[in-house]
C-alpha cells in the first residue's frame, strides 16, 4: 500500500515538474524572442547614431562656411544651430552607453570579441564594486609581496614576480 501510494506521489510529482518544464520551455522561447529584439535594436540605434553623427558633421562644416558669408542676423542663427548639435552630440553620448561599443585592444586581447557592454545602472554598479574590491585586495597582496621582497626575499626572481604582478595590475 505504501508503495502504491509512493508511486502515485512520484507520478503526480512527474507531472508538476513536466508542467513546469513546458512553462520553463515557454519562458525561454520568449526570452531568446526578446534578445533577438533587443539585439536588433541596439543594432539599429547604433546604426542611427553614426548616421546622425556624420550629418551633423557636415552640417556643421556646412555652416563653417557659411559663417564667413553670412551677416549679422544668420550668424545668430548659426550659432544657435551650432549649440543646438552641441546638445544632440550629449544626448548621443547617453544613448551610445546603453549600446554595446567595441572592445579595447587589451579587452580583446584578453577576452576574445566580447560583448562586456552592462546595460542597467545597477549592473554598471556592482561591476565598479567589485571592482574597487579587486583593486583592494590587489593592493594588499602587492603590498605584501613588496614588504617581502625587500626584507626576505631579496632575490632577482622574486623581484621580477613582483613587477610582473606590478605590470599585470596596472594593466586591469
């Protein structure tokens, strides 16, 4: 009776796990749906960007010239134009540090091409964080590590470990 009633229990386990495993299927496909949305987007947005940033350019080469033709009352609006593509560079440089940028050469060097773009606040938050922790317990390691070069081990290789390690955190 015990067995029976512990296979039916098993059975109806089953079936919740099953049903939570068609939901979990669910979830992901509209998960990778919206990555590829997202994707896109930032794709697009990056695409405009540039474009924007190019016309803005020439319009403002344009306007160069124009500015030595130009007498008293189209220079005002000149100058007006010129602070307004001032104003739209600022707002690309918000909008370009949600998209992702390309790598650095050290960050390819290291990593490989990438994408180590963070996209919400609090994400760029906790990286810094951790971060500063990093730098942290790198500094006392290296703090010790020259203490001990300099009384203990006054060798030629542990001074060189020492740079290396010098190097290889001023280089992250």
């Amino acid at each position: 009776l015990t067995d029976t009633m512990s296979l039916q229990r098993c059975q109806t386990e089953w079936g919740e796990i099953d049903q939570e495993y068609q939901q979990l299927q669910e979830t992901h496909k509209v998960y990778r749906q919206k990555l590829d949305e997202l994707t896109n987007l930032q794709a697009t947005c990056s695409i405009a960007i540039s474009k924007q940033r190019k016309g803005l350019k020439d319009l403002r080469n344009s306007l160069r010239k124009c500015t030595k033709t130009s007498d008293e009352k189209e220079t005002e609006l000149i100058k007006d134009i010129q602070m307004q593509i001032k104003d739209k560079e600022h707002f690309f440089f918000d909008m370009e540090a949600y998209l992702p940028k390309k790598n650095g050469l050290y960050l390819n060097l290291v990593l490989g091409n990438v994408n180590v773009t963070l996209l919400s606040n609090q994400a760029k938050f906790a990286y810094k964080d951790e971060y500063e922790k990093f730098k942290l317990c790198m500094t006392i390691i290296l703090m010790f590590a020259a203490i001990t070069c300099l009384f203990l081990f006054n060798y030629r290789v542990t001074d060189e470990i020492f740079n290396f390690l010098l190097v290889w955190y001023y280089c992250t």
